[in-house]
C-alpha cells in the first residue's frame, strides 16, 4: 500500500514538471555600474537570456529531480530574479539577499568564460532552492545563526555539478568546500548575523570584565565559555560531546 502510494505520488509529481510548474527566473542588471560597466553586463544578461531559452527548463527539473521535492508556492507565484554585477576581485561570485530567498545576486568578470558563467547560475539557483525549503516551507522550526550554513553551501555545490552532469570526484569536492568556505564567510559578515555575534561577544566579556575585577583572568576559562556561548547558536537538536 505504501509503495503503491509512493508510486502515485511520484506520477503525480512528473505530471506537474512535465507541463512546466516552474518559477520565472528574470535577468537584470544590478545598479551602481558605470556606464562602460553596464555595456558588458549587458552582453551577460543577453548570454544568460539566450542560454535559459534554451536549458532552462531542464535546469529547473533536474534541481527538483535531485533534490527530491519542488520548488516552492511563492517561488512560482513571484518568480526568481538574478541581478548582474561587475565583480571585484575580493568579491565572491554570487550570493542570495539577505531578506529574500528569490533574489539572486551574481559577480561577473569579462574573463568568466560561460561554462563558469553557467555554473555560478545553477549554485546560486539551488542555494535560493534550500533557503526558500526554510523561508517558506519549514516557518515552525526557526532557523539558528550556524545552522546549514556551511552544510547547505557545500550539498549547493555538489548539487550544482550533479546538475552540470559532472561526476562528484575529488576535485570536485574540493571546489565545493573553496565555495562554501568563502560563502559561509560572507554569510556570517552581514549584517544580521554579524550583529548577533557582536552582541553576544560583547554581553559575554562584559560579563567577564564584572566577574574577574577581583581575580586573575583565566584565560582558558575565559575562552573556553565563549565557546560554550557561540555552542548556544547551534541547532537545538544537536548532541554536542565535549
């Protein structure tokens, strides 16, 4: 009975991809480029335009084949937009805005070649995919300052090449961590995240300055229940043994 529901329901799932219920993903060109800047990101949003046409309906498929599950209601509903922009060389190469999980920001170079150009989209497409799984499908569990970050950068990446049609060998997997490093860094220096380690920092050595006018400062005591501060923000449903 159980198989047989699986079954239906997978039917029913190839049913709604096969008539196309996907979000709209839109090309723009991010603002505060220069004039020059903007003839050339111009150009990459016609190379990206040309190359959705063409695969991005089976980009969009296969992120929901591998990933197992849909891409959301608000998603269809509102669509995806990915900006353009002239990247710096300390900048990463794409990120998702801070407040919603259907903008894609991506960093161009002339030098990109489209290969690297087409990979950086089907990242930044299935991190907004695992955000959107948390934004607008999981509102009951909150979602704690560590947690999948690094994690969810690293399953994007190996999504991404599983997408790309790459097999998963080691070179492969250390481009994914390079990914995920750099993109965790970025993440946990916005602002939201980065304020909430500032306060926490603070509030815990204020604390300490008070307790330890009278004594000698421990100083692996004192690192050590910073540690236990920044534990705090793990997942409340993980074990950690110390």
């Amino acid at each position: 009975m159980l198989e047989k529901f699986r079954c239906n329901q997978r039917i029913t799932y190839l049913q709604v991809s096969e008539i196309g219920n996907f979000p709209q993903v839109t090309f723009r060109i991010g603002n505060g480029e220069t004039k020059t800047d903007r003839e050339w990101l111009k150009k990459r949003k016609e190379f990206f335009e040309k190359m959705w046409v063409k695969n991005g309906f089976k980009i969009l498929q296969r992120i929901e084949d591998i990933c197992g599950c849909m891409f959301t209601a608000p998603s269809r509903e509102e669509g995806i937009v990915v900006l353009l922009h002239k990247k710096k060389i300390e900048q990463i190469s794409g990120c998702l805005s801070e407040e919603n999980p259907l903008e894609i920001n991506i960093y161009c170079m002339k030098k990109d070649s489209t290969n690297a150009l087409k990979e950086r989209l089907v990242r930044m497409l299935i991190n907004s995919f695992i955000q959107q799984q948390y934004e607008f499908c999981f509102r009951i569990r909150e979602q704690v300052l560590f947690e999948d970050i690094l994690a969810n950068e690293l399953v994007a990446s190996k999504i991404g090449f599983m997408v790309m049609g790459k097999k998963i060998r080691r070179v492969h997997c250390a481009r994914a961590l390079d990914e995920a490093v750099a993109l965790t860094v970025y993440r946990l220096s916005q602002k939201h995240a980065r304020n909430k380690l500032v306060d926490i920092t603070c509030s815990f050595f204020q604390e300490q300055t008070t307790k330890d006018k009278k004594s000698r400062t421990d100083i692996i005591s004192c690192r050590e229940g910073l540690v236990a501060k920044l534990l705090e923000l793990l997942p409340k449903t993980l074990i950690v043994e110390r």
